[in-house]
C-alpha cells in the first residue's frame, strides 16, 4: 500500500465514528458558522474595551444588515497583582475579565442563549509609567479578543438550537 494510500485510509477511518455521531463542521454546509454570519445586531460599545470587543464580534460574525436576533453583553474586569517583590512592589498584574451575553430574538425578545465567559491576561509592571500604561492598554486588548472568541465559540455551540 503506497504512502498516499494509506493517509486517506487512515483519514476515512479517524472520520467513521465523527459521521456516526453527528458531528457536522462549524463552517461546513447548513452549518452554524453561516447560520449565524451577518444575522445578530451586537449592541454598541459605550467603552474603549467594548469597542476592542465590538469589533472582534464583528471581524468574526459579521456586521448584521438584516438581523434577527440581537447581542447584547455586559464587561467585568478586575485586577489581582500576581509578582510582589520583598519590597513590595509589584512586578506582574492579572487582569481577570468576565462577559456576560444574551442573544434574543428581535420582534419577541425571547432569550435563546445566555451565559458567561471569562479569562485573564497578565502584563509587567517593572518599565516607566508610560511603558507599564502601554502594557496594560495591550493586556486589556487582548482579553477582550480573548473573551470575543470565547463568545464566538459559545453562541457557535448553541446556535443549531435557535438559529
């Protein structure tokens, strides 16, 4: 059996017990990925962390010309200093953030997917005042990408039950 042979085998054989199951891809056909593109109106940002959650919302999902079901989310973030030094200063900081969403339809506004996630980003304290700000500034970016993936990856799970 040549090599070529035998990787498709092998492919067809690790893909049997997914088809059985009913695994269907995210972005394959009749999947939700195009189920849910271009079909939810996220709320507007009122912050600038919003507004870095916004836009990865709308990088991944689309922006909605005719939506039918609305997004709307709320940020929580909280600092934890992580490194402390002898002399107390600190050296390292968390930043633990939690999104809090629903989806709900528009025209009936009956909540079809709500839920919570969460994660934290870290960024060193030790540089200047402007490079521990410019540090902070980058770690906030990130946990809202962060936390918009997340989402993303919640409201694709649950989207073959509403959307």
């Amino acid at each position: 059996m040549s090599s070529s042979d035998r990787r498709t085998f092998l492919t067809l054989l690790a893909a049997a017990p997914l088809a059985a199951c009913g695994f269907a891809p995210v972005y394959g056909p009749n999947g939700a990925g195009g189920a849910l593109r271009d079909r939810l109106r996220i709320a507007p940002p009122d912050t600038r962390l919003g507004f870095v959650l916004v836009a990865r919302l709308e990088d991944r999902l689309g922006r909605a010309s005719a939506p039918t079901h609305a997004l709307d989310w709320e940020i929580t973030t909280d600092d934890r200093d992580l490194a402390i030094t002898g002399t107390d200063d600190i050296t390292r900081t968390n930043v633990i953030g939690t999104l809090q969403f629903a989806v709900t339809e528009i025209g009936s506004d009956r909540t079809v997917q709500s839920g919570e996630v969460s994660t934290f980003t870290a960024y060193s304290t030790t540089g200047s005042p402007v490079s521990t700000a410019a540090a902070r500034r980058d770690a906030e970016d990130r946990l809202m990408v962060a936390l918009a993936d997340q989402l993303v990856s919640r409201l694709l799970s649950g989207a073959t039950d509403w959307a």
